[in-house]
C-alpha cells in the first residue's frame, strides 16, 4: 500500500508538472517587460570580509552578529536559508553574503547619482561602524588578500554547497573555489527600453568590457605576495566554467547582433546549452550537475520535473558573462574598489547611455568586433599599455570614453567621475599603483586601501 500511495503521489506531480510546462517560445517573456520613461541604474557592490587583528576572512559567527545589529538598528528584515542567516532587506535593496562571506549591498534602482550615493553612504557608514564593534573591516578589493581556500569556510547555504560540488569538476571551472569564497567584484544594473535598446548596449558594452575591467584591476597582490597580473579575480573569473562565464568570447560577435529582432533568442540559445546545476521545488533543492542542459530540460524534463519559467530564471542566474541580460542588463567585470569608485562606475554608464548606445556603436567603429577575444587576453596580459591599433592603446580607449560620459552627465554627475579622470590623467590603475609600492605583506596593503 505504501509503495502503491508513493508511485500515486508522483504520478500526481508530473501531472502538475506536465500542466505548468514552460515552451520554448515562452522564454522571452522573461525579458520583456513594461518600462518607465525615465531609465534607472542600479549598482552591486561587493567588499571582502576581514579579521581586523588577523587580516585573514572574518568568522561567519562575527558577520552574522553585524547583520543582526544593522537589522536591530534599521529595522531591516533578516534574511534566512534554513537557520542560516545569509543577509537583510528593505524594500528593493538588500545585503547579502557571499560563499566566502563577502559582504554585498545591493540597492534598489535609482534615476540619479545622488540617489545611489546617499543610500550607499548610509549603508556602508552604519556597517563600518558596528563592524569594527565585531573586529571586523570590509576591504573593497578584488580578491581576498590573505586567505587560502582551503583557510575560507564556505557559506552554510544550500544553493552555494551545491555549486561547490560540481563547478570546479566541470571543464574550465578548476578555479570556482577561489571565485566563489576569494573574490568580490561592482556590478552595475541599466535598463533598456525595447528589443532594440537592449540589442545595442549589450553589443557595445561587450565590446568595452575588456577595457573597462583593466581600468578597474584592483587584484594584483594574493596570499602575501604581489602577481604579474592585475586583476587576479578576472583571471579566476575564465576558469569557472568553459560553457558557463565564457561563452560570449567565441559565440557573440560571430553569431549575435546580426539582427536586432533576434537578440532574445539569440542569447536564450546560448542559456540553453548551459549545463544546469539543480532546480527547486516547495524550497526544496534538486541537483542536476550538469547532466543536462536546459535545451535538454525542456524536450525531456528531468526524472519527474518539467521546466518552468521559474526554473529558466535561476538557470539564468547561474550563468555569469561579463555582461549579462535579463530584464535589464548585468555590467559585472569590475574589480572591488572604494566605494567612491562604484559610484564613479554609475556615473560613466549612465553618461555613455545619455549619449546614445547607437551613436557610441559608431564612435567607437575602429573597436573591431572580431578581435574581441583577443582584447580580452591582451589587455589581461598587458594591461592598458597594450597596443590595440596602429593608433590607440588601451588608455586612449578608455579617455575616449570617459570624456563621451563627462559631456552627457549634469554638473553635479560629472563630480563623481573625478576619482577615475586622475587615474587616467596618470595613466595608472589602482592595480599598477599596488604594484609600484611593491608591498611586503597584507598588513602594508591593508592600511594603503582601507
């Protein structure tokens, strides 16, 4: 009788399952949506947590504590996974933790600068100071200076063990332990109006990301010692799965942007044939591994489990190209930095989308689309200095840039681009900066940034 009510009860569920099934042509809704007229940004801000007497990655238990008080303090609601608390929110902002404890604050979309940068500030000045309360620091930084993997305990949250346990086994991902407990990265989120909208800002800011991220590197100094590269948690960043973070660099110039109409499509084709990692059902998780990929999932299912649109959402959401298009548009390659910086990169995105993704297409026409990969290795291997063509370097890009966004933001904008103008005016990253003082050990590094 007990077997006979269990084979009934799954019988039950695919047929659930089979009612709700998610067709192909289904999958766009996800990307469509009713927008305002006015376009908002909204910024990711990671920073690493730290042992303020120890400088290695903070205890969970410290961490915890912080949130809790910020929460006491703010009235925020905790954030839980089982009894684990992994974070606090407020409306349509929210702080989370990341595998390795990173802290990130992740604040609801804004039309203005200002806006970004009053909420921010409140954010971080409250959490420095009950931090220091726990002898904890938040460094913006790209990667955990101090700490090996095997010394970071990975964050007691079902989605983040189940990620643990496959990515590092697939092909390219032998480095996702260190992304996911080492490194901290800005992102910055930015509307799109139509299929067109979204079309060409997700053509032009692919084609500038491998310039914008060297501009950020901030990575460069690793367990006591400095590296010959810049931006430690770009490198990292490649080797987190062949199918999963890279699959822009051979496939987007060669197959997108052939015709605006098709660009949803074009990039849902490339989501479906990222493996998938697990599904879940009523809170619970159902791992998958990598058995099959989505394309896979909606023709067959997977045991008793037909797709769903939620299903696509979080697949989505565990894909990570360098810009990454949901219903909005995910700029995410930028090394961790002082939080004056984060806002500096809101204020260069939107003043570039003032001027108009169409026109910067044009502009910037001497980028070819088919070298695209190569900027990326040679800009990792060389930094700025790299020679992209007969003409421009790579800080000539990134002048050429940053003067469009100055000219297309308002007076009290432009102030917030200030911090990066010097970098450029000296020709040096924060990345080239560390390397010149050519530091000794964490705790010069440490007092130099915080």
């Amino acid at each position: 009788m007990q077997k006979l009510l269990s084979k009934t009860k799954n019988a039950n569920i695919y047929k659930n399952e089979l009612k709700n099934t998610l067709k192909v042509f289904e999958l766009e809704k996800f990307y469509l949506k009713k927008t305002s007229n006015i376009p908002l940004y909204g910024l990711e801000y990671e920073r690493i947590s730290l042992d303020r007497n120890t400088l290695k990655t903070a205890k969970y238990s410290s961490v915890e504590k912080i949130l809790i008080k910020f929460c006491e303090i703010t009235k925020w609601n905790l954030v839980y996974d089982n009894e684990t608390i992994i974070g606090a929110k407020n409306k349509g902002s929210s702080i989370s933790l990341e595998p390795g404890c990173q802290l990130e604050i992740s604040l609801e979309a804004k039309k203005d600068i200002l806006e970004i940068d009053v909420e921010l500030e409140k954010i971080i000045s409250l959490l420095d100071k009950i931090a220091l309360l726990y002898d904890v620091i938040f460094l913006g930084y790209g990667i955990n200076p101090s700490s090996n993997v095997d010394e970071i305990e990975l964050l007691n949250k079902k989605r983040y063990k189940i990620m643990d346990e496959y990515l590092p086994y697939c092909s390219y991902g032998e480095l996702c332990p260190k992304m996911m407990r080492k490194t901290a990265g800005i992102q910055v989120n930015i509307d799109y109006g139509n299929k067109q909208d979204a079309y060409l800002k997700l053509k032009f800011f692919n084609l500038i990301m491998p310039f914008v991220s060297m501009f950020l590197a901030n990575s460069p100094f690793e367990n006591n010692k400095l590296s010959e590269i810049k931006s430690l948690r770009s490198y990292v960043w490649l080797y987190t799965g062949k199918n999963r973070c890279n699959f822009f660099y051979k496939n987007i110039f060669k197959s997108f942007f052939k015709d605006y109409n098709k660009i949803f499509k074009d990039y849902i084709n490339e989501i479906l044939n990222v493996p998938m990692i697990y599904i879940e059902r009523n809170g619970e998780i159902i791992p998958i591994k990598g058995k099959i990929n989505f394309a896979q999932f909606l023709k067959q299912g997977y045991k008793n489990y037909s797709a769903k649109m939620d299903d696509f959402v979080l697949h989505q959401s565990l894909c990570f190209p360098d810009v990454r298009l949901k219903n909005y548009i995910e700029i995410r390659n930028h090394d961790s930095s002082n939080p004056n910086v984060a806002l500096a990169l809101c204020a260069f995105y939107k003043g570039l989308c003032n001027f108009g993704a169409k026109k910067l297409i044009k502009e910037f026409s001497f980028l070819k689309v088919k070298n695209y990969d190569f900027y990326s290795k040679k800009l990792l291997n060389e930094g700025l200095d790299a020679k992209i063509t007969f003409k421009y370097d790579g800080w000539d890009v990134i002048a050429k840039l940053f003067n469009i966004a100055k000219l297309n933001l308002t007076s009290k904008e432009r102030i917030y681009l200030e911090p990066l103008f010097n970098m450029i005016k000296s020709r040096k990253t924060q990345a080239d900066i560390i390397m010149d003082y050519d530091f000794k050990n964490v705790f010069d590094l440490v007092e130099f940034l915080y």
